[in-house]
C-alpha cells in the first residue's frame, strides 16, 4: 500500500508553522486509488502566515480564517487516517526535508504522535529523491527541464509537465492538484525505470541501508546532482540512523592520522568533504557498486576504490576518532527556550505521556485541564494549554484568560528579535515583495494588498487590545 501526500504551509521553518491545506491519496500496491483526503483549516491565532507562503499557495487572507476545521482538529484527521491505513509507504514531492517536519511538528505541538508517518509498519519515501536517482542512473527515460539559469530543475510541476503529465503552475502549490500529480509522476517512474525505481523504495527502510554502510563494500552514495564512490565508517554514537561514510574520490592518507577534533571539522569543510552524512531512515540513494559505477565520472578506478575503502576499514584509529567526533558534533549547541524548538533536543515523549495525550484528546474540554496537568512532559502541558486558549477558551478561567491573551499579544507583536514570523516582520515582508514584483503582475498586486491589509487590521486590533 502508498500514501502519496502533499501539504501547503503558513511558512517553511517547521517550528514555526503548520499545514493549512492537507491533501492524502491512499492507493494499493499498483497504485490504483482507494481512497482520496482533502482538507483546509484555519490559521491557529498564535501564528503569522509568512506573506511569501500566500503568494506562493494563493491562499487569500479570508481562507485563513474560513476553513471549515480548527488546526487542531484537521491534523487529527490526519493522525486516524494515517493509523487506519497502516502498514503503507509514504510518499510526497520534497516531503522527508519539508513537509515530513512540517507535519512532524504540528503532531508534536497538538499532543499527537509526532513520528505517525513511521509507525504501525509504515515506511517514508520521497519521490523528489527517486526521481533525481533515474535522473543520474537513467538519464535517457526521464526529461529534466532546464531553468533559466541553464540548470536542472526539479520542481514537481515543470518535472511533470516535462514527462506528459498535466500540473498548470494555477493548479501547482494545492495540496490536492500537487498530491494527484505526485502520483502520476510516480506511476510514470515506476514503469520507465521499475529497477532503480523498486531499490529506492527498499531504501525506505532504514535497516538496508544500515546494513548497506555497516558491510564495509564500496557503495555509490548520490546526491542532489552528482553520484560519488563511499565506505562506511561508522555510525554516531548517539544517533544510531547517522552514519558517516567516507567519499573514495578523496585520498584517506590526508584524513587517517587526524585527530578526533581535526576530523569533526572536516565534516562542515566548504571545500570537497571527505566525510559524508548519511540519515539511513531517509531514505538515501545508496547502491551496490555494480548497480551505479556506470554513471561515475569516465575515470572511475574501482581497484583503487577498494584499495582505500580497505585500508580505512583497516585503520581503527580513525574509526574511533570518528566516532568521537560525531560523539560531540553538537556538544556546544545551547537549548531552545522555546518548546516548539526541541521536538529533537527535548527527548521522545514518553509512553505513559502518549497514552495521556489520547486520552485528552477523546475528552471533553472541561476534563482536559486535568488530564494535561498529569503529564510529566512540561513540553506537553505548554502546548496543552495553548490548544485551550486557542479552540475552548471559555473554558478558562478569567486570569487564564487574561494571561493567554497577554502571551498572545506579546507573541504576535513584539519588536523583539525572535524566531518566529511576527506582525512587525511579515509586514516587512510585504513591503519587500511590492518591490520585486512587477508592476504589469495585476493579480499579484492585488492579492498583496489584501494580505497587507489583513496583517495591518490584526496589528490594530492587538494595539487597541492592549
């Protein structure tokens, strides 16, 4: 079974933001359609939709707040689905680096399980990945169009529409239109090349490419755009899915004998990186050696790739100081304050917790309150009443009240430099796109004005709040 998804966003930065259109196509293994989601909600008030996201979408201020569900209650639609169609591979357009996050963090800041995409026996996929590995396998089966720098682009509707697939750019950037067109390019990848097609979704699960790296051959690890010859070396320590392999077109006897802090430095090296991370639980393109030599540069030399995929294997030295290194990778990052930021810092939410987010969301709002002040997760208390200012505050107390609204307003308005999108900022923002829009762009003018009037009708209505 596949999921193939696509969600339009108030803005990129996942901590941030939330989906405001969701759109799932459950399928059988042939890719015939058994079922079809398409949902809208409406603007959580804590958040400012980035003014670039509406222009982008095409979402007019009076959708955000017109929709027919609450965030809330549209992402736990999401959540059952997901459950109720499980075991199933997920797949969108971009979705492990984008919306994956996007919907990770929304789960996690509404008291739903925040890794619901993996799960019950589901896998993760990208669609973006497998068509950039046919891109660089198989060149001849798929049309990559240029963009008007003269580069590849792979955005999901010029792809399409190179392919003989219909996706208008007045269609692209609905969720529903991009998720129909994701299946489509989909279908077509599976019948032009079934086999590179078939080895990324076994990549899917974290476990082959696990092995793939821990089996000390050389590997072809691909890139955005370029394929190149890896060893692995060893995973971190402390994230068992990040592994470090090592790039064979680089000569080891310039790495081997560092020491463990030289070593993590050449990790974030601007220059070309000996070391390369690898997130086996995203799906990388990762092949056996014989499947992929073929698009290696001419000069390829696979005995001399042996010979130094054996001798870093051989050298134990720089294994453990490797693994030293990725040990302290982000020893001296400080701690967000901010809960929304620590999805990953802050620790997996407990069983006992999880159980206890179910039950508050099967309660009635006036049981919430004491079923979230039993979570031993502070995380999930904050967020929990949130959600209560946000869809029941008249289930608050007047000081409850009072304090939301105070926090709110301080959140939506402060001149602060903060992370995220402000009133203040995104109406900077505006100006900022009036200025690089052309003038002949009739329609984008217009719907700038409503967005900024709709921003500066909030700003007033939270000054004269105060």
């Amino acid at each position: 079974m596949f999921v193939i998804y696509d969600l339009e966003t108030t803005g990129l930065e996942p901590q941030w933001n939330v989906p405001l259109q969701a759109a799932f196509l459950h399928t059988d293994e042939n890719l015939a359609c058994l079922g079809e989601l398409s949902l809208r909600c409406r603007l959580p008030a804590h958040i400012v939709p980035s003014p670039g996201a509406l222009m982008t979408t095409g979402i007019r201020p009076e959708q955000l707040e017109q929709a027919p569900l609450s965030s809330t209650e549209m992402l736990c639609v999401i959540a059952k689905a997901l459950e109720s169609w499980a075991p199933a591979t997920i797949i969108g357009y971009n979705t492990i680096r984008y919306d994956e996050e996007i919907l990770r963090h929304a789960f996690f800041t509404h008291l739903l399980p925040p890794y619901g995409t993996q799960l019950n026996g589901h896998r993760r996929a990208d669609l973006l990945t497998m068509v950039r590995a046919v891109a660089m396998l198989q060149p001849n089966v798929i049309s990559i169009p240029l963009n008007t720098m003269g580069k590849p682009s792979f955005k999901l509707g010029e792809v399409c529409r190179a392919n003989g697939i219909a996706l208008s750019e007045d269609a692209a950037h609905d969720a529903l239109a991009d998720a129909k067109a994701t299946l489509a390019l989909f279908r077509h990848l599976r019948e032009v090349a079934p086999i590179t097609v078939a080895t990324l979704l076994s990549l899917a699960d974290k476990a082959v490419a696990n092995r793939r790296l821990a089996g000390g051959e050389v590997l072809v690890l691909g890139g955005s755009s370029r394929l190149a010859p890896v060893v692995g070396v060893t995973p971190n320590p402390n994230v068992a899915t990040s592994w470090a392999a090592a790039d064979l077109t680089i000569d080891p006897a310039s790495y081997l004998d560092l020491a463990a802090d030289e070593i993590g430095k050449l990790i974030f090296s601007s220059g070309p990186r000996p070391i390369r991370m690898i997130k086996t639980n995203a799906q990388p393109i990762l092949l056996a050696y014989e499947q992929g030599c073929h698009a290696l540069p001419p000069d390829r030399d696979s005995p001399l790739y042996r010979e130094r995929a054996a001798r870093i294997r051989d050298h134990a030295g720089f294994r453990a100081n490797l693994a030293a290194a990725l040990a302290n990778r982000f020893a001296d990052r400080e701690p967000s304050p901010h809960h929304e930021a620590t999805l990953y810092s802050g620790g997996f939410i407990s069983n006992d917790d999880a159980r206890a987010c179910a039950r508050w969301h099967g309660s009635s709002w006036a049981d919430r309150a004491s079923i979230a002040a039993g979570f031993s997760d502070e995380r999930l208390k904050a967020f929990a009443n949130r959600l209560t200012l946000l869809e029941a505050p008249q289930s608050l107390s007047p000081a409850a009240w009072r304090k939301g609204q105070t926090w709110l307003r301080d959140r939506l308005t402060t001149e602060a430099d903060v992370q995220w999108l402000t009133l203040p900022k995104a109406l900077g923002e505006v100006t900022t796109l009036r200025q690089a829009l052309p003038p002949e762009d009739i329609g984008g003018h217009v719907h700038l004005d409503g967005i900024e009037r709709w921003l500066s009708a909030r700003s007033e209505f939270f000054r004269f709040a105060a």
